[in-house]
C-alpha cells in the first residue's frame, strides 16, 4: 500500500471514528456537525475567541527547531487566548476586508479542513468538558457535545492513550466535496 494511500485510509478512518463520537445524527447531509438542545443543555454553546496576536516574539525557523512532541502535560488549562492563536494559525481567516483567505491554502479557496477541539473539564480555562466546531468567519468555537470525549478519542486514534491526559485535542476533518 503506498503512502498516499495509507494516509487516505487514516484520515477516512479518524474520521469515521470522530464523527461516531459527536454522534452520526449529529452530521448534517453535507457532513457538517450540528448541534441539538439534549446535548448541549445548560452550557455555553458558543464563544468567541479573543483576536490572534499578529506579531510574535520568535521566528518561523526558531519554532521550527525547537518545535518537539512531547507527551507529558501541566496540569493547568489552556486560555482562550492560546487556544484562538492555535486555531487561527490553523484556519483563521488572513483577510480582513474579503473575509475569505485563510492561514492555510486552498485550491480554489474550497477550504476543506475544519478544526473541532476536544477537551476535558479542565482543559481550557472558561469552557466546560466536550467537543467544539472552529468557525474561522467569526472566530468563533460552537460546542457540539457537552461530555469529556478525550480517552474516547486517544483509543480510537491508533490507542494513543497519552492524548487523553493532554489539555485539548485539535481534530482536523476533511469534507472531500470541497
């Protein structure tokens, strides 16, 4: 099996298996997640993220070298703030006036990739436990399940069970029709 193939094959498998997490009838007919009322219940539905810090303090090639995995966490929750700049460096919107270009390309500005984040109880200081929807138009996070998914996701992703005991998840899904 080639590479390429093997790739395919994982990236259709997660996805599979994330969206059996938020639940199938949870996935509209263009394979967006949708939220119902029984499971968000009383928490926050969605929030909007602090504006991206546009200038940092360390280049692109400094990051790059000291950039490692590393699969031990600190015990403390992430800000909204770390989590905006995360998810902005991901697939924020680069284009204040048009409101249309990414930080990431896209073929034809199709932009098929969207960001959910998972997190425990603890996991971003102000969000309870559960899955949140990236939406790059408005900066926004819409939480799409109200339960802690992290062990649910670390096992179906190959049983990287040390995932479970990081703050957040960033799932990255595909939507082959765009």
């Amino acid at each position: 099996m080639s590479m390429r193939v093997f790739c395919a094959t994982m990236v259709i498998f997660l996805l599979v298996q994330f969206t059996s997490l938020i639940g199938a009838e949870n996935v509209n007919k263009q394979g967006n997640a949708k939220m119902t009322s029984s499971q968000v219940g009383p928490a926050i539905n969605k929030v909007k993220l602090p504006a991206p810090k546009l200038k940092g303090t360390m280049s692109v090639e400094e990051a790059i070298k000291l950039r490692r995995t590393v699969r031990s966490f600190a015990e403390k929750p992430l800000t909204l703030e770390m989590v905006s700049q995360l998810l902005w460096a991901a697939q924020g919107i680069t284009d204040d006036e048009r409101h249309i270009k990414r930080a990431a390309p896209s073929a034809g500005a199709t932009y098929p990739i969207d960001m959910f984040v998972a997190c425990g109880k603890s996991g971003i200081s102000g969000l309870g436990a559960g899955v949140w929807r990236y939406t790059p138009s408005d900066n926004t996070l819409e939480r799409l399940v109200s339960e802690n998914q992290m062990s649910d996701l670390a096992e179906c992703s190959l049983r990287q069970t040390w995932a479970a005991e990081a703050p957040i998840i960033l799932a990255i899904a595909c939507e082959y029709s765009r």
